[in-house]
C-alpha cells in the first residue's frame, strides 16, 4: 500500500504563467515552507487557525490536498 505522500507525488501538477513576473501554481507538497503556514497561522489576518507544533503541522499536511501560489524570476 503506498504511502499518502506516495500517492501525492504521483499526482502532482503544475501551472506556469509567464508576463512580466512569472507565477507557478503546483500541488507538489515539498514546495510547501512549513515555518511560513506555521507563522502564517499565528496571524491575527488567519483569526481561525493557530500556530502548531512543527511535526503536527508536517503531518497534517502529508494527508491534506495542498495547492501553492509561487512567484518566481524566470531565467532568462
């Protein structure tokens, strides 16, 4: 039986948008910055969610469907 972060990798994608700032949107779980959700969560603008402990957080998102917003520079 695979693991939930098997069937992940499996089932990744990917959507680019290149114009003047390149954006990438994926559902590729290691691009995920765990400290940023964890701070992010200890927002007052996130008033419905709050900061857990690192492994809670790893472990949460192993078994969540996860979707990444990402602005990059394109190489040129």
């Amino acid at each position: 039986m695979m693991s939930a972060t098997q069937q992940q990798q499996l089932s990744i994608r990917e959507w680019h948008k290149d114009n003047d700032s390149a954006y990438l949107i994926s559902t590729n779980p290691k691009l995920l910055d765990h400290s940023f959700i964890n701070a992010s969560f200890a927002s007052p603008d996130m008033y419905w969610a709050k900061e857990m402990p690192l492994d809670q957080l790893a472990l949460m998102l192993e078994y969540s469907v996860t979707l990444g917003l990402y602005k990059y520079s394109p190489e040129p």
